[in-house]
C-alpha cells in the first residue's frame, strides 16, 4: 500500500476498462495504416493568434474564460478537412509582435546569441590555416569535446569499460550530456537573464511561446491571485496576474521499467543525497536513472519561465505513495515540493496534504486486465496513451453526434489532468529522453507548416512546374490539403555491452547513434514552399522571397521496430503515419484535427463509403535543416542483437530491390570475413544519425537536379548535372573548408532552429543549404577547357 495518500497527487483512475471496444478499436485503426506503403506528404495545420511575452496553465479546479481569441466561435466538426485553416486566416489576425523586424538584423552585427558561434568559426578558419597540410586531419571538422564512452559495466571491478572520442552527431544523450537543459547551448539559451537580454532579440527568446501559443488552446487559465497557477508558478504582486506559460502535459508510458526482472515500483526510489555512488545509466541498472533524468529535463523546461509542465504517469497497478513523493520532489520549478526524504521515508507519514501537484499517477487498467496491461506485445498501454491524449468523444458516448460535436471540449473523467485545456502534449516512454530542444523544434516545424498552409489560398492553382518538378507539395488552406505532423525517430548508441562491436560502430574516433526502425528506403524528400515562420508566433518571412521554404523528409514507410514493439504496433497503430509509438508530440490545434477524423471513421461504422470521406491520418515529417532534434536517443538499447521479423523491416517497399544488392554482394566475394560483414549490413539494420542525414540530402540534391535537367538530362552520365550539396557531393582527400564544417554542425545540433531569427533573416546566406532552406542546392560549375 501507499505510505502515504496525498488527495491532490494519488489520483488514481481506471480508463476504458471496455476491453471488446480496445480490440475493435485497435484493429481497425491498425489494418487501415499498415496497408498504406506510401503515404501522403503535406499538411495543413491550425493556428490561433501568437501573442505576448509569456503564457500559462489550466487546473481542474480552474475556471477559464471561455472567450476565445480575436473573437473565433468554437468549430464544430461539420465536415472533416484536416486543416484548421478552413476557418482561419493569419493575415485577419492581431499578430502582436515585439523588437526588431528580421530584415533590421546585420550580418556584420550579429545578434549577441551568434557571438559564441562567430567565435567558433574564427577558430575553425584559425586551426586549418596554422595547421600545415600533411597535418591536417578528418576531424579538424569537428571541434567538440572528447568524451568518454562506457560501454560495459564490471559488477566485481564496480567500474565501466570506456573509449575516448567525440560525438558529433547532434543528438542529445544522457551519456554524454550531464546536465538538463537540452545541450549546453539550449540551456544557456533559454535561461538567460531576461535583465540582460537586448530589446531588439526578445522575439528570438520568446519564439518557443509564441509557436506554443499560435498552436494551442484558445482557452487561457485563471492566473489571479488565490488560483492554482498561483500556487504552481508563485504569488502574484497586487493586482496583477502571473505571466501565461505554454501548458504542456507529459504522459508517460512505464510499463517495462524494472530493476534487473524486478518491476520498479517495487523497489527504494533513489534517494537524493547518498553517499553510495549513482547507479550507472545502463541496461544493467534501475530504470529510475530514466526516469529520474527525464523529470530533470521536465523541470528544467519549468525553470525557464516559458512552460508550465504536468506529468501524468501511466502505470498498469496502483504504485507506491513514495515514488509519486519522489516524482513529485524532482520537479520544484512545476510546482513540486522537495520533500527531504531518508531512507525513502517522508518525516510526515500521517499528514494529508492539500496542495496542488504537477504530477499525477493514473492506473489504466482494473485487476482482469493488468496482466495485458504489463505484456509489451499487446499494444495496451500505447492504446490508453493516445485516448486520454485525444480524448475523442466516443469513448464516454457511443452516439456521438458527428455534424454538431465540438472537437475542443474533453468529456473524459475531470479529475484527469489530460481533461484540462493544453497547448501541446508530449507522449513518451520512459527510456527516451524528453528535452527542450525536442519541444521547441516540434513547435517551429509545427508552425513552419502551418503558415506554408495560411500563405496560399484554397482557390489559388498550382503553378505547371511546382505540379510537373516531382518534389514541391504546395500546402493551402483548401479541405483537402493533407494533414502533416512533425514526428520523431528513435536512435541509440549500438556499442553497448560488446567492446569488438564497440571498436567497429566507433567509425574511428567518433561516436554515433543509429536508428533501427527506419532505413534510406523509408522516406522520400519533399520541398514545401513558404514553410518557414517568424517569429511573434505563426507569422510569414518568405513574402517576396523567391524560392523560400524548407526541404521535409516525409516517411513512405511506417517504422519497423523490433520484437515486442512491432506486435504492440500491429495492435495500435501509431497516431501519425509513419511516425513512432514511443516518442510523439501534438498541439491543441493538431489534436481537434485528429478527433475530427476518428469520430467521422467511428460514426461511419462499417460503411466504407463514408469512411472514405473521412480523410486522411496525419502524415510524418521532419525539417532536414533541423533532423536531428528529431532524433530522440534510446536507453537501453533493447533492440541490440535481435533481427527485424522477415516481414517487418526497414525498406519493406523496396524489399525485392535489396534482396538483388544482397546477392551482389554475395556474387563478388571479395570482401575479408565475408559472412561478419554480410551479417553486418542485411541482417541488422543499424542506421547512423549522420548517414541518415547524409541520405536525406542527397536524395533531396538529385531530385531536385532530375528536375531541373528534364529532357535535357544526358541518359549516360553518372551523378548530378546541375546542382549538387556543396558538403556531400565532395571527394574526401582532406577537410572540407571551415566555414562550410562550421554550417554544419549548427544544423547538426539544431541551431537553425535555435537561432531562427537570425538565420531566417536573408541577411547570411553562408549556411542556407545546410539549414535546408535553399530549394536549388549549389549550382555546379563547369570546367572549360582554354587549350
């Protein structure tokens, strides 16, 4: 039993115990995305006016105004059109915006955020001009930190096996970034002191809330004084009301975490100060290092002033009063308290509390059902995620009226966090790092797409060569635009618990971590014109800019994960087509578009006619300027050693074409340890962050130059004829030059979002290809002969 109950944390609840409506459900959605082997690309997303400086979050208890912004009425979900611009337009609304214009900033003056950025590449260019050529190396293009990677634990030595090398892949690790905040940059970002901030650069630090606020509930919290947000977010000074936050519900898949076979609730949460040294992050140890370093992450995002985070933890039998204390403790900027714990035991056992809390504990399944709640392969707990995410109607009234329903109203349980009004809601399980470097590019691609949608009108036509190029997807605000949502893939560092693996995936010096649900066969490259935001919220940069947008891969393939995950996929489909179960975000907006698609297929029954003109599920993007913010690490790697199903895998779509490049390979022979390195390559899919990146631009590169050759396109010749990427499309006999390896790393570690103002502003056109933001790539330059 609980040591102790708190009424405003232990709220337990038993979802949808209709196991009969799960299955039906289940299968239904599931037959419906796993038939489709190429999906649609483009999008058009909802926007509710940007705004102010800073926002906030919604209570039960709270009562909101129910006025929404610029005076919109409430949609009902009369006909389904998968775009919420059918009824609103950016150009009609108060876009309040502050500080300088984009055009006003300088390349010769840079914003104070580029100085360490304007510094770095002074080194870059200093290191390869000192350095004398027959010195100079590969990794003089990469200029982070070594680092240290322990990739094997000793219980009898107590101390981890390591390599030295550096990372330079971009992605966040709890490995080799300690510290919460999203990287060292985003960190120092996002918690600057506002008193030392220039006026000019507020839109720059304000961004993330202004996308929040642009894609989120029009509904704003009660942040009076005596409120709940007042409580959570501090007192308020006379008068006034506590700035707004973007509200942002984490839900959190827990089933499977343990220590060793030992389920985790069952175990002492760690404890604060001990003396004993921190279990080391492995599959070896307690799933509470995750856990602990994602609530870290969550609270971090609190401290900055611009999120208000709530936690809602999903566990398949009532848990420990202890560990939602500990939860609770870990997040003091949302609202928790530090409870001083000893031996895992609170000081107050016998006091009940009445206190708000930014954690809350849901149990989603009753007694008989607990046993399918904990199996892997089910798809249970994926399912109860994205009901209490949607929350569609049906699941509380089975006669739904479809014509006059409306998609923003919750009906489930109230004392539910999931039932308050959200701006954005993070779903995840608990091995996969959540930070905030992950929401904030989800919001800006997320608004990327939603003005490419509100810049183009619905009777506007698409002009012959957008139409005949094979790689524009011209986004409007007509009904049958096709709904695009950002979404994310798994990767992991594949070196763990095999030094002989280890030395093989370093790639030298360096360390990379590797998707293993997706491959180069599984997405296609789509230009998207106008699809870039400014700031002040989902506002437009590209008009009278030629050739303005950003370049999107969009996923052909559903992902293939592993046993037990791609039986849990079979039963519940992922919410987005083509993006993953186990890491998914969706704003308000985005949410009430989904719900209009499954009440229309619910109310449609068993007729197909009907259900065809329901629309489309939302299809899986990702910026290529900005991939790998999109890449969310993995641990523990639990996919290490297994083989994909022989029906199951990466390039499925393709599969005839790579059985015949397996059978070359075979038929030359020429290679050492022939059967390893087979084995290697077809019998593992082991994709690396940076080749998928690699991948991703040259396809996009050749499509675009197939397009501008056309028939004039010489049949014989080998390679691009027109344009090429001016970092890839390069024969490697020594490093490519510095500025060109310094555009690089700052789309590598996300700073084309991070710094968006800057880098959307025209004003530099250095690291435009890098930043995907340059439809034409590089032009080639023809070699003439004078003789």
């Amino acid at each position: 039993m609980m040591s102790r109950q708190s009424n405003h944390r232990e709220t337990f609840a038993v979802i949808r115990d209709d196991d009969a409506a799960f299955q039906e459900e289940s299968s239904t959605r599931s037959q419906n995305v796993l038939t489709a082997m190429k999906l649609l690309a483009a999008s058009a997303l909802f926007y509710s006016a940007g705004t102010s400086f800073a926002q906030t979050w919604q209570q039960p208890t709270v009562t909101s105004s129910n006025q929404p912004f610029h005076g919109e009425e409430p949609s009902a979900a009369s006909v389904p059109t998968n775009n919420a611009y059918s009824f609103t337009n950016y150009r009609h609304l108060d876009v309040v915006t502050h500080g300088r214009r984009l055009n006003e900033i300088s390349k010769e003056a840079p914003p104070s955020y580029m100085r360490d950025l304007v510094e770095d590449l002074k080194a870059r260019k200093k290191l390869m001009e000192e350095t004398p050529p027959e010195e100079v190396k590969y990794w003089f293009e990469y200029t982070g930190p070594l680092q240290k990677y322990f990739y094997r634990y000793s219980r009898s030595r107590k101390k981890a096996d390591s390599f030295e090398g550096r990372d330079d892949s971009g992605v966040v690790s709890s490995r080799f970034v300690e510290q919460a905040g999203g990287g060292t940059e985003y960190s120092k970002f996002f918690n600057r002191n506002p008193n030392e901030i220039p006026k000019d650069e507020i839109p720059a630090y304000t961004r993330l809330l202004d996308n929040c606020l642009a894609m989120g509930s029009t509904n704003r919290p009660n942040r009076s004084e005596g409120s709940v947000w007042a409580e959570l977010f501090g007192k308020t000074e006379g008068d006034s009301t506590l700035p707004d936050r973007c509200r942002i519900l984490f839900s959190i898949n827990t089933v499977g975490a343990g220590r060793g076979t030992t389920i985790l609730w069952e175990t002492r949460p760690p404890l604060p100060h001990s003396a004993e040294p921190r279990p080391w992050i492995s599959e070896q140890e307690t799933a509470a290092t995750h856990l602990e370093r994602n609530l870290q992450e969550i609270d971090a995002m609190c401290a900055t002033g611009l999120i208000a985070a709530r936690v809602q933890v999903l566990v398949c039998e009532p848990i420990p009063g202890v560990w939602t204390d500990w939860m609770d403790s870990m997040l003091p900027n949302c609202g928790g308290k530090a409870d001083p714990m000893v031996a895992g035991k609170d000081a107050e056992t016998n006091q009940l509390e009445d206190r708000a809390s930014p954690v809350q504990v849901v149990v989603t399944a009753s007694p008989k059902t607990a046993d399918v709640c904990h199996n892997l392969k089910s798809g249970f707990m994926e399912q109860r995620m994205q009901d209490l995410t949607l929350a569609p109607p049906y699941l509380t009234d089975q006669n739904v009226d479809f014509n006059s329903f409306d998609p923003s109203k919750k009906t489930t349980h109230p004392d539910l966090v999931s039932s308050d009004d959200h701006d954005l809601y993070v779903a995840f399980k608990w091995s996969t790092l959540i930070t905030i470097r992950a929401v904030n590019s989800f919001l800006q691609a997320s608004a990327d797409l939603a003005i490419a949608a509100a810049s183009r009108d619905a009777d506007t036509p698409i002009s012959k060569e957008d139409e005949e190029d094979g790689v524009t997807v011209v986004l409007s605000s007509a009904p049958s635009s096709p709904f695009l949502i950002p979404s994310f893939v798994r990767v992991s560092y594949v070196s763990e618990e095999n030094n002989k693996v280890a030395k093989w995936r370093m790639h030298g010096d360096f360390f990379h971590p590797a998707a293993w649900e997706i491959c180069k066969d599984s997405f296609d490259m789509s230009w998207i014109p106008n699809s870039l935001s400014g700031s002040g919220g989902v506002t437009p940069v590209c008009d009278g800019v030629q050739n303005c947008g950003q370049w999107w891969v969009y996923f052909a393939e559903e992902q293939m994960p592993t046993s037990p995950e791609i039986y849990a996929n079979e039963v519940t489909a992922p919410l987005v087509q083509g993006g993953s179960n186990y890491v998914w975000m969706i704003t308000e907006r985005q949410r009430q578009e989904v719900v209009k698609v499954k009440v229309c297929i619910h109310a449609a029954g068993d007729d197909k006619s009907k259900k065809d003109q329901c629309g489309d599920y939302p299809q899986a993007v990702i910026p290529l300027g900005d991939l790998e913010s999109f890449l969310m690490n993995f641990t523990p790697n639990t996919a290490l050693g297994k083989k994909h199903g022989s029906n199951r895998f990466p390039g499925y779509s393709r599969a005839e074409e790579r059985k015949r490049d397996r059978e070359k390979v075979k038929e030359r022979k020429q290679l050492k340890d022939q059967e390893d390195i087979e084995k290697a390559l077809f019998e593992y899919t082991i994709y690396p962050a940076a080749l998928f990146h690699k991948d991703a631009t040259i396809k996009a590169a050749r499509a675009r130059d197939f397009a501008l050759t056309g028939a004039k396109r010489d049949p014989d010749a080998i390679g691009p004829q027109m344009i090429k990427s001016a970092y890839y499309d390069v024969t490697i006999t020594k490093p490519r030059e510095a500025t060109s390896a310094w555009c690089q790393a700052i789309a590598r570690n996300g700073f084309c979002t991070l710094y968006a103002d800057y880098f959307r502003s025209f004003v530099d056109e250095r690291c435009m290809e890098a930043c995907g933001m340059l439809k034409n790539w590089s032009k080639i330059q023809k070699v003439t002969d004078e003789l």
